[in-house]
C-alpha cells in the first residue's frame, strides 16, 4: 500500500480543517503507516497512523486512520462546507485566528459571521436597520428569530463589542471568552443552515417510504 498524498480532517491542536501533506513517513510495514504531517494554519505536527489494505482483502473497506494528538472536543454542529461562502470564510478565519490564540481576532470574525447570517436570512422587503441589535430584535418581532436563536445572536453580538472596544477599564477577550464565542457561532450556524437541511432530508426520506408502502398496498 503506498502512503496518501493528503488526509483532510480537523486538526487537534487549532480546529481548522486543512489538507494535512505528509512530509515524513515514518513506518511503512505490511500493516500500519506512520506519517507526521504539519498543519496549513498553525504550523503543529501531527502524528498518523494509517491501516494498510491488501489486496486480497475487501475493497469496498476504508482503511482506519487515527492521529496523535486526537481530537477530543464535541464535534461542530455546522457544516461547514455547506454554508454560503462569504459566511464559510469569515467563519474559517475565526476558527484560524482562535487556533492561533489570537482571542480578540477570533471574537471580531464571530461577530462578522453573525452580521453575514442575519443578512443572508433577512426576508425581502424588511428594512434593516444598521446597528446590529436592532437587527437581531426586528427579526425576532418578524419571528425569523424564535426566542432560542435571539439569545444566541446577542451573545455574540455582545462578545463581539467587547473585542470591538479598547475599554478604560482594559477589559478583554480572554481564551475562555473566544472559545464560548466560537461554540455558540457554530450553534447558530448550525440552527440556521444544517438542521433545517437535516430534517428536511429526514422528511423526504420518511416520505419516499411512506410512498413505496403504499404502493404494495
């Protein structure tokens, strides 16, 4: 089995998925890979260790890929690669400038990534207002927003401000805040744009077999 020219995952140490390119192979026997591989975005090293295949085996069967060191957080609600794309590239540059520990960065791109949404979602013929708050209260009065979606935006929204303003009182965005900012941003995305889709799948599917049962009926 030869080594794969690229694996593409999240990476463990700054939560961007990248194309890791193998630089090293470190064990090539009959059964197991070792590569290392350094991060696109932050540089780190990660271990793989990729099961070989023979032949004679099942085709059809994927080989196992494990990496060191692993990711242990939740895995995101959002699917990225499904969102509109100025929204998934405003999003990516705040999941790098976090992986970067840049906190203040990486709660201004959360807070960018809110105003995309709210503006991809704003029904026609609304007025939109330009402050941001006013923004998230005119569409939970339209209900585009229910209860759950609004307290989300405006707390992003407020973690935003406090990486927008450089205060007297030299109050700042610290780890603890860009991390809260970046799970609540991938909530959000997630309520708007992968469960609706989900469940309309999941609808669809229930339909197609409701379908095919009455037909034998």
């Amino acid at each position: 089995m030869t080594r794969p020219q690229l694996i593409k995952t999240r990476c463990p140490h700054c939560g961007v998925f990248v194309a890791f390119t193998s630089d090293a192979t470190l064990n090539s026997q009959s059964e197991v890979i070792a590569m290392s591989a350094k991060c696109a975005n932050c540089s780190k090293k990660v271990l793989f260790f990729i099961e070989c295949v023979s032949i004679s085996e099942d085709t059809e069967r994927e080989p196992a890929v494990f990496m060191h060191p692993s990711r242990n957080e939740r895995e995101d609600i959002a699917d990225i690669e499904s969102l509109p794309a100025k929204i998934r590239s405003v999003y990516l540059e705040a999941r790098g400038t976090h992986g970067g520990k840049h906190w203040r960065s990486a709660c201004s791109n959360c807070r960018s990534t809110l105003e995309g949404v709210l503006k991809d979602i704003w029904p026609n013929g609304l007025d939109r207002p330009r402050n941001l708050s006013r923004q998230i209260r005119t569409l939970a009065d339209n209900e585009t927003l229910p209860q759950p979606l609004r307290e989300l935006a405006d707390a992003i929204r407020e973690g935003g401000n406090l990486a927008a303003h450089l205060d007297d009182d030299d109050r700042e965005p610290n780890q603890a805040v860009a991390d809260a900012m970046i799970k609540l941003t991938d909530y959000f995305l997630g309520y708007v744009y992968t469960l609706p889709r989900m469940v309309s799948e999941l609808t669809n599917e229930l339909k197609s077999l409701n379908d095919s049962q009455n037909r034998k009926l």
